[in-house]
C-alpha cells in the first residue's frame, strides 16, 4: 500500500492512472492472466526473469474492471511438448490473456491453440518473427531481431563512422544468421559498398574451442567493426581471444550480450568499448512509468539493484494487458479483447512507448550501449519511424 500511494503521488502518475489503469466494473469473481513461462528446466532463469516484471506490475495493479486479478501460473517446463499441453490446460482455466513465454519454440506450439480459443498472448522477450506473423491473437512487447541488426548498422555508420565491417556468427544458428542478414544489408546501403562487408566468418558453436584462425582472418581484413550476435559466452570467449591477439577493430553484440556478466566473463580490457544494443536503459525515463517502474523495483529488489530489459518488458506486458481489459470492459470476449490490444498506440511503458504494428509486433526506439571503465552506458538512440500510423488498421 505505501509502495502504491508513494507511486501515484505526483499528478503525471495520476494523468497515466486515470487514463490506462482506473477499474471498471464486471460482474466476474477474479480476472484471470495466464503465466506462461518456463519455471523449471534449462530456461528457468529466463522465464524467472520475465516473471519478475511481471509480478512486480500485478503487485502495483492487481485489479482490472473492479476485480482481483489472478495469475494463473503454467509451466512449460522448457520443454515444447510439455508446452502444448500447458497451453491447453490455460484454454480450460478460461484466462481471459496470457503473457509468455520466453523461448520462441515454446510459445510456437501454443499459437494455433491460443487462435482457435480465441485466447490473446503476449510474448515478451520472444523475437522470433513466426511467434506473431499471420497469428492475429499473439503479440510481443520486445523488439524483432532485424530491429537490432539495423540498429547497430546505423550506429557502426553514423556514430563510429566505419566503413567496413566483420560478421562472426555461429552455424545453424536462425537467430544469427537472420539478424546478421539485417546487419550486412543496412551497413552496405548505407556505406554505398557492395563490399563494405570484407569478411563473413562462420564456426561450429557446439565443437568450437579456439577462435584464432577466424580471428586473424578478421584481423587482416582490416574490417573496423566486427559484428557477432552470439550468446554472452561465446561473446566472453571470442572478446579474449580477440583481445590476446590484437584484434583492434570494435565489436558490436545483440541484447544478448545485456548483462553485467559480459564485463566478469570477458574481462574489464576485452569488454571495453564493446557494444551491444538494447531494448531498455534503466538510467533514462523515457515515459512517465519508467520513472516509477524503476522506483519499485529498487523498493522491493534493493536499492542497489538494476532491473534488466526481460523484467521491464514483463512489466509491460501485463500493464498492456489490464489496460486492455479495462478499455475491452470485458474479461469474457476473447475476440474484443485481441482488437484491443491489436490497437495499442503509444502506451507508456516503462521500456519506451509501445505501438504495435499490424503484425503485433512493438514499434519502439532502440538504445545501443557500450563498455566504458566496466559499465555499460547509452551511446546511441535509433527512434522509429512512425508513418501515418493512424491510417493502419490492426483489425485483422
């Protein structure tokens, strides 16, 4: 109750209260909201992060139309197969939305499950393209892949002003290889050169165990930039070998890399001047809840504790969803409620103001940070570009 009274206190906070948040009343005992998310198995750090987020918002807004709100929790088990049944089981607990989950097999199968019982989902930190392409009752509040691969383009060109560039991805690798085809296709349009790539480097991620050959390849190319999308422990690998053998151009990683185990993994010399782009900046406000999200989190986590980008977008996902319901003013119309939600336009979150386009997917800023004496700090703001955004229709 104090935590809630300190964060409606200023008349901003009252202005976004009154026009997402304010109950509205229906005659239903609770509402519910499925919790869609790995809570054992290889992924159940993950899912534990997204679920942060999103029990933080629930204990700041625990009602939509005048009811209690009820998580309604089902485990995945980081397991696709279980994931089917799971997503079947929240169809019978008749939740009116469901948020999750994190890994992009898992809410795949769920997909026809969810549209056949006209059931909207949210993903949250879930990029794959598939999740929402031609499945109008999915939607996600992280950005796509190709949003990053673009985004980091634009700030090798304009911000480190390079004019060549070094891929380094791991094989068979559908994340890599489709952020790095973003990444090759904007620094070339914008370079003007066919050949501003000047080496494409692909390893075995699973055999893989030295990185010197593909290294000194890089090396004498004389590329300025190297980008490779890769997970934080291949990044921390490949950032010291790169660092033992002199390797000067910069490297450039996906939020992946959004972690303060890069710099403990890598070392504070190899990390530094490494950058990596982002979804979320927990030092900057960029809507009137960042402020508060943050707040709160420091209030109940400690105040020395930084919310990472899954916690905010879990924060986000459910505040779409309750004010989704409260502008539906019903739990029970699984059809009204995806309309709803399908035409969020500008709502404040506490990672960027969210539109979602008429694929369900966020159009939102992206922030690039980079490693400066051990920490990461923001060195680049790529701002969408939002066309006639009101002449889209998202009634599908």
């Amino acid at each position: 109750m104090l935590l809630i009274f300190n964060l409606t206190g200023c008349a901003t906070f009252d202005n976004f209260k009154s026009t997402f948040i304010d109950d509205k009343q229906e005659p239903e005992a609770t509402v519910r909201i499925g919790v869609f998310e790995p809570l054992s198995g290889k992924d159940k750090e993950m899912g534990a992060m997204e679920i942060r987020g999103i029990e933080l918002a629930y204990e700041m807004f625990p009602k939509a139309l005048g009811k209690d709100v009820e998580l309604v929790y089902a485990d995945n088990k980081s397991d696709m197969y279980v994931a089917e049944s799971v997503a079947h089981e929240l169809v019978s607990k008749r939740v009116s939305v469901v948020l999750g989950s994190y890994g992009s097999a898992n809410s795949l199968v769920a997909v026809k499950i969810f549209e056949e019982a006209k059931l909207p989902a949210i993903a949250i930190t879930n990029t794959n393209p598939l999740v929402t392409s031609y499945n109008p009752y999915y939607f996600r509040v992280c950005l796509l892949d190709s949003f990053q691969g673009v985004a980091l383009a634009k700030y090798a060109v304009e911000s480190l002003n390079a004019s060549t560039a070094a891929i380094m991805r791991p094989e068979n690798d559908d994340y890599a290889i489709a952020v790095a085809q973003t990444f090759s296709d904007k620094f070339i349009q914008m370079t003007g050169n066919a050949n501003a790539i000047a080496v494409s480097c692909d390893y075995e991620s699973e055999k893989k165990k030295d990185f010197t050959e593909d290294l000194n390849k890089i090396k004498e190319s004389g590329a300025q930039v190297v980008f490779l999308p890769v997970k934080l422990e291949d990044a921390a690998k490949i950032l010291k070998e790169a660092k033992k053998l002199g390797v000067n151009a910069l490297f450039l990683g996906t939020d992946q890399w959004d972690s303060t185990k890069l710099v403990e993994l890598a070392g504070a010399s190899a990390a530094e001047n490494v950058s990596f782009s982002t979804v979320f900046d927990p030092n900057t406000d960029t809507t009137i809840m960042s402020d508060s999200f943050i707040k709160a989190y420091k209030a109940k986590y400690g105040q020395d504790a930084v919310p990472d980008s899954a916690a905010a977008l879990g924060f986000d996902a459910y505040m779409i969803a309750i004010d989704s319901l409260n502008k539906t003013g019903t739990a029970l119309d699984g059809e009204a409620l995806r309309a709803t939600i399908a035409n969020t336009r500008e709502f404040p979150g506490s990672s960027g103001t969210i539109t979602l386009d008429i694929n369900g997917d966020p159009i939102k800023s992206v922030v690039v940070k980079k490693i400066v004496g051990g920490q990461a700090v923001s060195a680049y703001t790529m701002e969408p570009a939002i066309v006639n955004i009101s002449e889209i229709s998202l009634q599908q």
